[in-house]
C-alpha cells in the first residue's frame, strides 16, 4: 500500500478531483494537482514528480476532443444504418477489429481515454454515412474528411478500416501519397493497427505487431502488401489467397498513388474469379484516399478529358458494385471544387464528396500554427 504522501496518493487523489470536475482541460487538471501537491503531507515530492502526476492524470482523463461535425448530402435512396441496434448485433457476433484498435491505442499509444472515445464515434458516424455494407444492392458512396496537418488523421481512418472490417467490408484499399517513405510509414501504422502483423508476400514469412502481438487475436485480416513493397501482382497470383464471394476475412491493400501499381491492381480485380456477367465485383469496397487533395483530383481542362491516376481510382470503383471512397485531407478546396456531375461510361463519377463532408476536431494536445501564433480571425487580436 503507497504510503499518505506518496506520488501514487497524489496521482490517486488527483483522478478522483478531476473525475469529479467532469470534462477537464489541460489547464484545469494543472491547476488541480498543484493545489493539492501543497498540502503538507505532499511536501517531499519534488517538482518533477509532480510534473509526472500532471501528465499521467492528463494521459488517463484529461485531453478531450470535440465531437466530429458533417455537412451530408440529399441522397433520397440512402438510410442512414448503422444505428445502435446494428452496433448490440455487431458485438453480439464477437465483434473484434474496433475493440482491438482502441484497446490498442489507450495501452501501447498511450493516447488519452477521452481522445480514443471521440475517435471512435467520430468514426462510427462516418461509416454510418458510408454504404450499408450488407445491403446487397447497388449503391456507391462518395465522401471526404477533413482534418488538420499532424492531428490524427492516420488514427482515424485506421479505425474506419477496423470498423467496416468489423461490419462486412471485404476489400479495403488505403491509397497513400506519391512516395514510398509515405506508403512504407502508412503499412507499418495499418500494419500495428489493423492487420496485426507484416507478411512478406515472396517469402510468407509473417511477424506479429502491435494488435495481433498485445490482443490475443486469432483471426487476421489478409494483405496484400507489407512494408518490403508495395502491391505486386505476380506475388499475389502466386500467393493462395483470391478474391470471391466466399471469401471471409477482410483483404487489405497499401498502395502508393503510382500510375504503374493502380494499374496493376485494376488488373488483378478484372482478372478475379468474382468478376461476375456484369463485369463487377460483388464485394463491399471501402477506398481510403489519404492526400486526397494530391494527384487524385482531375487537373485536364478540355472537357473528356481525364488525368491517369485520377482515371483510374474511379476505374477501381467502377470494378465494384458496392464501394465507398473517402478521401482524407487537410485542404479540402480543390476537392469541393470538382465537377459533380461527371459521369463517364468507362469510369465512372467524379471524386467530388456528393455524400458526406466529416470535420475532424482536433485534440487540445495538438500544436498547430493557432497555437504558436493565435487565432487572428479575433479582432481583439494585438
């Protein structure tokens, strides 16, 4: 048992003011452990162990998010159906991926409980607005998330894959920037929080990380890329796994937004065995676009006309007759700006975000250009 004085008493005392406070902030939680750090029987902690009881009550309670805000589209065929009923049945089937993913972030990323609750329904309301995965007729989702620079975009839409890992979602493809180092870094964070392991596909040699290492998890998903390299398509008609309808783990694919591996992958769909006599692929498809702003928007001027990459991640969604693309970024005008009523034969839609816009509200913990240097849209601003 920690002795009255002690850092354990202090951290223990600390949470119990703070829960009793409700939704602190950083401050208040400061301001909290130091009025109690001065009461006498705490006079042989230092500063420094006091500092550590500060970020630990912080780390535990204290950072909290703003919930998600969404501009949706007038749809009339579309029903909102992820409702708390579809949540309880989900659960009841051994629901696993999402309760992985946020057991993963509180215990090996430390992220604050508060931050991985809103993380959780910031992402249940944007699979809630994409395509109901059972439905089996045709539907086809188009939305966009914004949210700042380095505030948690990645967390994010790893636990949007885990979600619609978790409610029907077979295949799921996480387009990164145009350079390896930014595939290789998405792999590795899909990989910790989603996959649970890094398969080489050419050797198959598979080593457990993150969600699989700590989760106990026996069940995981099928990838079709790892860090040693990007999607490759004779290592993938090699490997046993293929694509059909009987198929029951999610596939997962981390690709670089490169013209020769969009290809690649058009080709492997059109040549899968669940092509079927409409030339589709009767899957649920999820795309997740990170960058969204960059080469996936269609730059051609003359009317017809179409830029390679933008071409073709329609063409992927064109494969499929249930998909739902979201597109991450941090500078949403270009997208916004895109020709809605695009609708070509061979591609499809445009990318424009007809269905849903989702706004991240970021963390009191993130340091953004407003941090550093105010918020001059006040006028009271020296």
């Amino acid at each position: 048992m920690s002795s009255l004085g002690s850092f354990e008493n202090l951290l223990d005392m600390s949470l119990v003011l703070v829960r009793n406070e409700g939704d602190c902030k950083e401050r208040q939680i400061e301001e909290i452990v130091y009025k109690l750090a001065d009461s006498p029987i705490f006079e042989n902690l230092d500063i420094n162990e006091i500092k550590k009881v500060i970020k630990k009550v912080q780390n535990i309670e204290g950072i909290s998010m703003e919930e998600a805000s969404c501009i949706k589209g007038d749809d009339p065929n579309f029903v909102e159906w992820l409702t708390p009923e579809r949540i309880e049945e989900s659960f009841q089937n051994d629901i696993q991926y999402s309760e992985d993913y946020l057991k993963f972030l509180k215990t090996e990323e430390n992220f604050p409980g508060k931050v991985v609750s809103r993380i959780d329904q910031a992402t249940k309301k944007i699979l809630g607005l994409c395509g109901d995965p059972a439905n089996n007729n045709l539907w086809e989702r188009r939305g966009m998330v914004v949210g700042s620079v380095q505030s948690g975009k990645t967390a994010n839409y790893i636990s949007l894959i885990n979600k619609a890992a978790d409610f029907g979602y077979k295949v799921i493809i996480v387009i990164t920037g145009i350079h390896e180092n930014l595939r290789d870094q998405t792999q590795k964070r899909v990989n910790e929080g989603f996959i649970g392991g890094d398969r080489d596909l050419k050797t198959a040699k598979f080593k457990k990380v993150g969600v699989g290492r700590n989760t106990g998890r026996r069940v995981f998903p099928r990838p079709f890329s790892s860090r040693s390299y990007d999607f490759d398509i004779a290592a993938a008609r090699r490997n046993p796994i293929i694509i059909d309808e009987s198929e029951t783990k999610p596939l997962i694919f981390v690709i670089k937004k490169n013209t020769s591996i969009l290809q690649r992958l058009i080709s492997f769909f059109e040549g899968s065995p669940a092509v079927d006599i409409s030339n589709k692929i009767n899957l649920p498809l999820l795309i997740i676009d990170d960058e969204a702003d960059n080469a996936s928007i269609n730059t051609k001027y003359k009317r017809g006309e179409v830029t390679k990459i933008n071409s073709q991640i329609r063409k992927i969604i064109n494969i499929f007759s249930r998909s739902s693309y979201v597109g991450y970024t941090a500078t949403p005008m270009a997208n916004v700006l895109i020709n809605p009523g695009i609708d070509d034969p061979i591609f499809g839609k445009s990318l424009y975000p007809r269905d849903f816009i989702v706004a991240l509200n970021q963390s009191p913990a993130y340091f953004g250009a407003e941090r550093f240097f105010g918020d001059y849209s006040d006028p009271n601003t020296d």
